[in-house]
C-alpha cells in the first residue's frame, strides 16, 4: 500500500561512496526524487548544509510504519520529534595517483 505524497521509498548504499542512504519519490504533483543521507543532522549541521538547491528532509517513522521522506518547510513543527536529514552528497574523491 502506498501512501499519499510519498513512494518508492528504498534503504540501500550510495554506490560511489557506500554512505547508507534513502531513496524516494515525495511530493503529490510534482515529485522529486530524492536520495538523502540517513545522518541525523543538529539544527546547527542543518545551517552549516543548507544551499540555494540543497533542501532538509524530516525523516519520518514509526512502529508500524516505514520510514518517509517529507520535506521541513515553512509550516513544518520547530520542536519536531524525527531527525532531520539532507541530500546525499558523496564525499570528494580522494587522489589514486601521486602526479
């Protein structure tokens, strides 16, 4: 069964870099794919990432429910319970040749 708004929802490993990340469909009209990381980041980690194009996901879950993506706009709860995580973004390469 599938929830409104949310799909597609898939824990797995970020294939360059091996990050645990998730991958999932969000939206209703218009959805966006997302892959995030599954780091919980601090309210000051979340200023420290946040970019014109790089958006903080609250990720939500439950006992009986799978974890979901929803994005934390502007009518999203200060004191919200669920940790907050980003886009996944693998680290930078590390050199393999010395010249």
């Amino acid at each position: 069964m599938s929830r409104p708004g949310s799909t597609g929802a898939a824990d797995s490993r970020c294939p360059r870099c091996r990050a645990p990340i998730l991958r999932q469909l969000v939206g209703r009209v218009a959805a966006l794919t997302v892959t995030a990381d599954l780091t919980p980041l601090s309210p000051v980690q979340q200023v420290e990432v946040r970019e014109p194009n790089r958006l903080i996901w609250c990720l939500r879950s439950g006992d009986h429910t799978a974890r979901r993506l929803t994005w934390t706009g502007r009518d999203h709860p200060e004191q919200c319970p669920y940790p907050h995580v980003t886009e996944h973004r693998c680290p930078p390469a590390e050199p393999t040749t010395l010249f």
